[in-house]
C-alpha cells in the first residue's frame, strides 16, 4: 500500500503538470486554476486541514502528521485528501515541498491501516511516515536509517521491509526526475543504461503508449 501510494503521489504529480502546460495556453493561468481549485475544495470539505504542511492544526484536534501517531486521531481519507491538494498545488507552480506533505501521507495511512487491522497504531504510523517517503525517493536504506534516528532501533527489522517492499512497489516513478536507473525493479538482472533517468523512462513510457493507441485505431 505505501509503495502504490508512492506511485500514485508521483504519478498524479507529474501528469498534472504535464496535462496544465498542455492545454493552458497562458501560463499565467495554471497558478491562478490551481489556487481556484484548492480553494473550493477548502470550502466543499469544510476543514483547512490539508493547507500548509499538515504537521498539527490550529485547534489541536483534526488531521494532521502528529495526530496520526494517536488512534484514531485522523479520518479515513485524510491521506487521500492531503495527496490531492499537494498534487494540485505543486503541480499548477506553487512551491513548497513535497517532503513534509509525504510523511504526513503515509502517516495517516499507517494510522488507518492499523485501525481497521487492529495493528499498533504508532508503529504503523511510522512505517507510513518512512515507507512512504522511501518509494517517493527511491531511497530505502536512507529512510530505514531515518526511522532509526526518529523512532529508535526497536524495530529496524520492519522499518527496513516496509521501505524496501514500498520502494520495489512504486516503480520506475518518484519525485526527482532525475535520478539515474541502472537496474529494472522487475528483473534485478536486468541492467539498463545507466544515463537513464526516470524522466527518460517516463517519456519513453508515454511514447510506446501512444504509439500503441495509434496502432490501435
């Protein structure tokens, strides 16, 4: 779940991006669209939960990154709905990080896994907030070490399953285009060009795809 809601979060980030510069002509537009966007949803939810970093809330109570370490603390959809407005907002040229947003993600996911799997809350938590970030990053032993420093060395074993198993299943995707594949996720032996980024694999991706579509028709 962590490393298709890496995929996901990747994904959905650059083809709104993509899809924007496409058919807005006047770039000017695409903040302006965006901004319109956020703030209607803002108001359809009723919450500001989901504006900023995410890290606590105003009133204490809500969804947010610390209150997803406390059962119950967040809704279901909290961790879709923080991917939505983060994807919307990076996507139509606001800045501000994708970091914060990520952990506050898997975070809230962990935390809604284990409530409905009856797993311990705070652990999943931290698996989410980490896990999450690894299959994002394509950095799993990174976020392993990040979860010992942050959480403590109790239970490496799974912090370093959870990045793994999350890192494998988000694919040739991720938020830094420009890092380089040498090895395919699929096939371990299977080494590809190592000036391969996955920007050139994405292009190449959606090129075959059209390619496919016209053969198609």
């Amino acid at each position: 779940m962590f490393g298709l809601i890496s995929n996901l979060f990747s994904e959905l980030s650059h083809s709104i991006k993509s899809i924007a510069h496409k058919h807005v002509k006047w770039k000017y537009a695409i903040p302006a669209l965006g901004g319109i966007i956020i703030i209607a949803l803002t108001y359809i939810l009723g919450t500001t939960d989901y504006l900023g970093l995410g890290v606590t809330t105003q009133s204490g109570v809500g969804n947010s990154l610390v209150n997803a370490f406390k059962p119950g603390g967040v809704d279901n959809f909290s961790w879709f709905w923080k991917i939505v407005f983060t994807v919307i907002t990076l996507s139509t040229g606001f800045k501000g990080g994708e970091v914060t947003p990520l952990f506050f993600i898997g975070a809230t996911l962990g935390n809604v896994i284990a409530m409905h799997t009856g797993m311990p809350v705070d652990l999943f938590a931290a698996l989410g907030f980490i896990a999450v970030f690894a299959g994002a990053t394509n950095t799993p032993l990174a976020c392993t070490l990040m979860g010992i420093e942050l959480f403590g060395g109790e239970h490496v074993l799974y912090y370093a399953v959870a990045c793994f198993i999350a890192y494998y299943f988000s694919g040739h995707s991720g938020i830094y285009t420009s890092q380089r594949v040498s090895v395919s996720k699929a096939d371990l032996t299977d080494h590809l060009n190592p000036k391969n980024t996955l920007k050139h694999i994405r292009e190449n991706k959606n090129k075959n795809k059209n390619k496919e579509n016209e053969q198609a028709n």
